[in-house]
C-alpha cells in the first residue's frame, strides 16, 4: 500500500514549551521511496517549512479521512515520481487533488516517466540529490513551495465564515420538446456542458452523477449551492423539433439566489457544437474568469463534427446511463447505436468507447460470443489517447487474463485521466474486489 506525508499539526520546541504549528505542505510518494520521501521532509524542515511524517498518525483515527482532511488542508502538494508512484492509484488521485487546486509541485527521481496529464506540467529533477541545500534543483522546488505558501488565501479566524470557492453546479437541463424521448438530447447537453467546464483548471465543477440527483426536483438554489459548497449553479432548458434546438440557460449566485446572466439561443441543430461552446464560454465569462489558450481549445475539441452521429452517440449514453443495468438488451442498444455513430463518423473516439464497454460487458457477463470490446477499446485509444474508459475494458480484459499488476496499472491510468467517471471508478472498485482490495474497492 502507497503512503503519503501529510500535514498535520507537529511540535515547534520554543524554550521550555512547545507549540502546534499547522502544516502547510502535504508529500505524496510510494512507499518504496520513503528514503527519497525522507529526505525532501527533513530539508523542507531544516528550512522551517512544517511537514509532518507518517509515523505520527493518529492511532484512533482512519488513515484515508486523515489523508484526505490534511490533502485539502495544505496550501502545497509536492508530489514524488518514481516508477511505483507513476503507478500508484493513491499518489495520482492527490496529485490530482493538488493539480486541480493550483498547488502542485513535481520532482522526480530515477528519470521517472511521468503519467499523463501530469507530463505536461514542468517536474524538477532531483536525481542525484542527497539533500544538498544549495542544489540547483532543490532551490527550485524550495522557491515553489515559497511562492505557494505566499499565495495561498489567509484561513478564516475562529468564527468567521470562509466565502464560498469558485465552484458550479450544472443542473439537469429540463427536456421542453413535449416529447419524453428527447429526454437523451436535454440531458447529453447538460453532460457536455458539465464536461467542458470541467476544463478550466479555475472552476471546481460538481460531478454529472451528484448534479443529476436533482433532475425533476423542484430545488432551491441557495440550499443546493450550500450543500455541495459550489458558489454558483447554471440551469436551463432544451426544445428541440425538427432540425431546430432552441436552448436557453440561467447562471444564479448560489448565497443570494438571484440571476447573474441569462441567455436564449435559437439555432439549426447542425450548430449545436458551436453553441455548447458559446454556452460554456458564457459561463466562464459570468463567473469573470479569463480562458487559458488551451482551456479555450479543450473545450472547442469534440468527439465528432457530424451532428447525425453525435445525436446517435447521445442515445447511446443515455440507454447506458437509464437503461436496465442487468439486460442484455441495454447492451445490444448500446452496441447498435454507437455501430452506426461511427459508421457515419469513424473517426470518433467516444462512440468506439462506449461501444467497447458495451461489448465487455456481454462478452464476460453474458458470455456472448464475437466482439469482445478490446478491438473497440483499442480503436478508440488510437483515436484519442487521452480517453479514460478505453483504459477500464483494457483492465478487465488483463484481470480476467490473471495480469493483476498489469489491469491495476490500466486502472489506475484511467483514474489520472478521469477520475471523476462514472464507469472508470466502478472498474477501480472491480479489479480491487476482485483482488481482495476491498478498502481501495
């Protein structure tokens, strides 16, 4: 099992009595490089910065809560990769954490070949370093974790309410084509949209499983922004007829409840992409955040720019995400519809995606014989290498093969690219089950 160094409150020796100082830096490694680990600790410590080490743990106290109170508690998370971190579910998930929340900082030992996206993010070197305080490396990393500390927002005194972060919640887009069965159009547009605002590293975005608890409630704004500590929620609707889609949005200050912006658009639905970037475009706008180059581009990439493909690709999403888990039929839906998404378009990576999900699944759960879903995974992964899921049908393929090691390694790649998916995390809790991890599962 992987550790990590935490922050946590440790004694400061003052004359003839001692102090609780408040850790600002959290140290994420594997546990086989506790001696590296060791070392950045004690030069962070000679320098006065406040780390804690595992050993003192609280005894009473779950190790995973521990972890995760101090993760979001630091104001700097270094992270140490080497081979068995970059392999490490636990270390990729707080680097995550730490890249999400603009405090991430890399060093790497042994020429360490960094996961994705964590490769494109600047690691300082320190192979060869053992602990010298003026190595250029170290230096580096110390000016880091100083610059962080510096910019990091004062905690709240005793008593003081902390103001909300720069967080959105995206409600359920409520269907108003007078046709249930446009229900797949509405809520596809509410999930792209969670997706492309997901992209700017700024904006906490609340997760498309939490957001759709409240489809078809009647809510109140401000109880929703308090409860999932998000500071403003966008909702809206669809109607779609014909080869027109009217759809129209509604940003709220989560405390006040009151409408910051509101827009309508009226359009053929062969400009439905170009509107869901304007819409999450908008958004950001609103909430006065400036797009980075490559936020702006991630969020411009589709899958697809054939509108008959992607409608059939919508479809598809929805029978996976509202069919009848344990049909076989629900499968074989999903299957024919993608089919024919990518015979229009065979250039689309998420339609081969959750085909291929679709096909593991009756291939092991069902014993179907014919496409076992690895063709497809594979196809989607040439396509677009960034794909998670094609990482979870990999996984199964290698668990059901007894490559243990290997199927975790999928899984956990999967997870450093996606781990907010749905179907990503449930092929993490099924390999760990099925290798009796079951905390981890």
């Amino acid at each position: 099992m992987e550790w990590a160094l935490a922050p946590a409150r440790r004694p400061v020796d003052r004359g003839a009595r001692t102090e609780l100082r408040l850790a600002d830096i959290f140290i994420s490694y594997a546990r086989s490089s506790s001696a590296e680990a060791k070392a950045v600790c004690d030069a962070l410590r000679a320098e006065d910065h406040a780390v804690w080490w595992d050993d003192d743990l609280p005894p009473h106290r779950s190790y995973s809560e521990v972890i995760a109170e101090r993760l979001n508690e630091a104001k700097v998370v270094i992270v140490i990769w080497t081979g068995d971190a970059a392999r490490s579910q636990w270390v990729r998930s707080e680097a995550n954490r730490g890249r999400s929340r603009d405090k991430l900082v890399q060093v790497s030992f042994g020429n360490a070949e960094l996961p994705m996206p964590f490769d494109q993010i600047q690691c300082v070197d320190l192979s060869g370093w053992t602990g010298e305080a003026d190595h250029a490396g170290w230096r580096k990393v110390v000016a880091s974790v100083t610059e962080l500390k510096a910019g990091s927002a004062p905690r709240p005194a005793s008593g003081e309410r902390a103001a909300p972060k720069l967080g959105i919640c995206v409600l359920p887009f409520v269907n108003m084509s007078g046709d249930p069965e446009q229900e797949y159009f509405s809520d596809g547009i509410s999930e792209d949209i969670i997706t492309d605002l997901s992209k700017v590293q700024a904006l906490s975005v609340t997760a498309r499983n939490t957001a759709f608890t409240f489809k078809g409630r009647s809510v109140d704004v401000p109880q929703i922004a308090t409860q999932l500590g998000v500071s403003h929620v966008l909702e809206g609707s669809v109607r779609k007829a014909g080869g027109r889609v009217r759809i129209t949005a509604q940003l709220i200050d989560g405390r006040a409840g009151d409408h910051l912006w509101a827009e309508r658009w009226d359009r053929d639905l062969t400009d439905i992409f170009e509107l869901q970037d304007e819409i999450s475009q908008a958004v950001v706008k609103a909430v006065k955040l400036r797009l980075l180059p490559e936020e702006k581009k991630a969020i411009e990439k589709r899958g697809t720019n054939n509108p008959a493909a992607y409608d059939l690709y919508l479809m598809a999403r929805q029978q996976y995400f509202t069919g009848n888990h344990g049909d076989e039929r629900r499968e074989e839906a999903i299957i024919r519809l993608t089919r024919r998404a990518t015979e229009l378009d065979p250039a689309y990576a998420q339609a081969w995606s959750l085909m291929a999900i679709a096909q593991t699944s009756l291939f092991f759960r069902y014993g179907r014989a014919g496409d076992n879903g690895l063709a497809a995974a594979e196809k989607a992964l040439e396509l677009d290498p960034d794909l998670a899921e094609p990482h979870t049908v990999r996984g199964r393929h290698l668990r059901e093969q007894g490559k243990d090691e290997e199927a975790r390694a999928e899984v956990d790649v999967a997870l450093s690219l996606d781990p907010d998916s749905f179907e990503v995390n449930l092929s993490a809790g099924y390999v760990n089950f099925r290798q009796h991890r079951f905390e981890d599962a």
